[in-house]
C-alpha cells in the first residue's frame, strides 16, 4: 500500500506545474523615466510635418543638451553639441520635408536616487510601415529628478556602421 501511495503521490507531482516565478514590478522611478524617455521618441516622430515643440522643450533641465557623434576621415569622431531650442531649429528643416519615426528597440535602465542613464537601442525610419529601418544606434540618455519630474539632461547618440555595430547586449532579447 505505501508503495501505491508513493507512486501516485510522484506521479502527481510530475505533473504538477512548476511555481510561478515572479517577474518584479518596475519601479515608479522606472515608469516614469521610461515614459519621458519614450514620450521624446513620441515627439519627434512622424510623418513630414510639425512636430510638438513646446511638449518636446518640456521634457528636458535647464541647461540640458543634445549631443549626436559623426565619424569622419581615420574613424574621428566629431560632437555636434546643441540645446534643446537649438535641436528644434536645425531638425525643424528635415522634418518639415519628411517623415521620421524613431523607436526604442531596447532600453537598459540605471537609477541611483535622482539620477538614471538609459542606453536606448533605436531604430529610425522614413514611414511608421517601413519593415526595416534605415538607421539604428544607441541614444544614451542621462535624467534628473528635479521637483518630483524625471527630466533629460542630456541625449548624446552614435549611429551604427559596418565598423561599429551595436553589441548583443544591446539588442532586444529576441
């Protein structure tokens, strides 16, 4: 009889199902620089035409700044460093003429009390349907928390090239 009962009870037990593991929540910290991160991507994508400024110049410190990277001749890198009003005037021109949407394909979250930098892995494209995009780099964004708000300080991005593609650990979990 115990024999029968151990039986059953291992037979039961294989086909149990395995405890559910709990994913952890993110933070209210995380929520909401996720969602300032994201609702700068929201604002400078769309099709050919204007974009929310006012929303865009909110999102970011006083004092903050842009800054995108080019390669030249020998692999030197050059910084083109602008304000946010700065960014506006010179991304106005090209948006105006064409459409533009940029997403996060993979983001990597750091926090320490008022301070948190994303690596966001993006990926640009000339219309929302494109199945591919014509672009994609990291866009590293530092924030503060001033009165409450996570706001960017700076975004400082590198496009990818033959030479410098985005490493794995970058890439979304696939």
């Amino acid at each position: 009889m115990k024999k029968l009962a151990l039986i059953v009870l291992l037979t039961a037990s294989a086909f149990a199902a395995p405890p559910k593991i709990a994913r952890p929540k993110a933070s209210p910290d995380q929520f909401a620089i996720e969602a300032t991160v994201l609702a700068v991507y929201n604002v400078i994508s769309g099709p050919a035409g204007r974009r929310d400024w006012d929303r865009f110049e909110a999102l970011f410190a006083p004092g903050a700044r842009l800054i995108s990277t080019k390669r030249g001749e020998g692999g030197a890198i050059t910084a083109n460093v602008m304000t946010p009003e700065e960014y506006k005037t010179k991304a106005s021109v090209y948006f105006n003429e064409h459409g533009f949407f940029e997403r996060p394909a993979n983001n990597r979250t750091e926090i320490f009390a008022d301070i948190a930098h994303v690596f966001s892995t993006y990926e640009s494209r000339h219309a929302s349907s494109d199945d591919r995009p014509f672009a994609r780099g990291i866009n590293s964004f530092q924030l503060v928390r001033i009165g409450g708000e996570w706001k960017v300080l700076t975004i400082f991005w590198e496009e990818e090239d033959v030479a410098h593609p985005i490493p794995a650990q970058y890439l979304p979990k696939r």
